[in-house]
C-alpha cells in the first residue's frame, strides 16, 4: 500500500512539473490596418487601437468590453473568410524580411530607370549633333562592310537624316 502512495506521489509529482515546465502559448490576436486578422505570440504594436485588439492571452487582464469582443471577433472572421478575405497569421519577421526584398526592387527599379533615362539623354544629344551637322552639309563618310571609307550622297545622307529624325524622336521627350 506504502508502495502505491509513493508511486501515486510521484507521478502526480511528475505530472506538476511536465505542466509548469511546458511552454503556455500566449496568442494575441488583432485586427492590422489593413484589416487582416493577426495572431502572435507578441503584443500588437503601438499603433494598432485598442479596439482593434480582439483577443488577449491573460483572461483576467481583459476588460468586460473587451471580453465581448472575441465573440464578434469570430464571426467577423468567419464572415470575412466566407467573403474570401484572408485570415492570416502574420510573423513580423517575416513580414519586415517582405518590406526589405520591396524596398531594395523599388531602389534597384528606379537605378535601372535613371540609367536608361541617363542613356536616352547622351543619345538624344547625339543624335541632335549628327543632325546638325547632316543639315550644314559637310562632307559626311561611313564605313562600308569592307572597312573601306565612302562618302555619303544625296540618298545616303536623306536617309541617314530619316534615321536620326527616328533616334531624336524616341529619345528626346
């Protein structure tokens, strides 16, 4: 009988201790600016209303208003889950690692652009250039497939001035 006791003893011991040594899962839920619901283990941030916060993960720490919440918390998720609005948990981490990956293509897309407008601008001046100088008439010459030297003629040099026309059209807006 001692023996019964004294196992009964310690596994109720052992079962105390496994309890308090398991990890409590803390969840906060809240409604983000967006109007996402989001779940985590950490507290909303600052800007986020207090009547945004539906669901907090110490009982008695929640107001009798806030108490009601949760219930209309449910089924405002469930009819937004029904309206095909995502329900999401949302790991901050996560989402920062997002805006970081966003903000380094925005930065990479407005370098390749002020490239390209920085290309466009030495074309258009170029282009500019050449044309003024097939309008003044000079004795103009090019490069044939031979690698020899020719001059260019009145049809040659009408539709180089066409191309040019073509280049300054395109890049000089």
């Amino acid at each position: 009988m001692k023996r019964l006791a004294a196992a009964c003893l310690t596994v109720v011991i052992c079962g105390i201790a496994w309890a308090q040594s398991a990890p409590a899962t803390v969840t906060w839920k809240w409604r983000d600016g967006s109007g996402r619901i989001v779940w985590s283990d950490t507290p909303p941030p600052g800007s986020v209303p207090e009547k945004d916060i539906l669901e907090r993960p110490f009982a008695s720490t929640r107001s009798r208003a806030n108490a009601a919440q949760p219930t209309a918390a449910a089924s405002a998720a469930s009819g937004a889950a029904a309206q095909g609005t995502p329900v999401s948990r949302i790991d901050p981490e996560l989402e920062a690692r997002r805006k970081k990956a966003a903000d380094e293509q925005l930065a990479q897309q407005k370098a390749q652009d002020e490239k390209t407008a920085a290309a466009k601008a030495e074309n258009c001046a170029r282009a500019r250039g050449h044309l003024a100088a097939l309008n003044e008439g000079m004795r103009m010459t090019r490069t044939n497939e031979k690698g020899e030297r020719e001059v260019l003629d009145d049809k040659q040099r009408a539709e180089e001035i066409q191309r040019t026309r073509g280049v300054i059209a395109s890049d000089c807006r």
